[in-house]
C-alpha cells in the first residue's frame, strides 16, 4: 500500500534547487513519485515503506535540509 511523507525544505528557492531534490529523491527504493510545490517548499514523496532517515538524508544530499 502506498504511503506519503511531506517535508519542509526551506532552502529551495529555484528550480534547479527542484530537480535536485526530486532526482536524488526518485532514486531511493520504494519510491514511486516525488512532487515539490516550490511555493510553498513543500515536497510530497509517495511510495511503498518509505524510509524517513533515508529520506531525508536523500535531501540532504541535495544540499538541503527537510523539515517535518
């Protein structure tokens, strides 16, 4: 069954910011899709056992921080 985790990640501010995110995001397992509202930085990640700790450092790896 999917699930959905939402994260705050306040540094993004463009959409290269965006395309990090979402690239180093979709390439964690379980992954099925990664949406980001740049408006609101907010980043929506669906998928099946999902990993918080991964995905978050997953944004961290980005350059960012994620934000509960």
């Amino acid at each position: 069954m999917a699930e959905t985790a939402h994260y705050r990640v306040p540094g993004m501010t463009c959409d290269h910011c965006v395309n990090a995110v979402k690239a180093e995001l979709s390439a964690l397992a379980g992954v099925a899709r990664v949406d980001v509202d740049l408006g609101t930085k907010v980043v929506g990640v669906t998928g099946e056992r999902l990993d918080d700790a991964a995905l978050r450092a997953a944004i961290e790896l980005a350059g960012y921080e994620a934000l509960r």
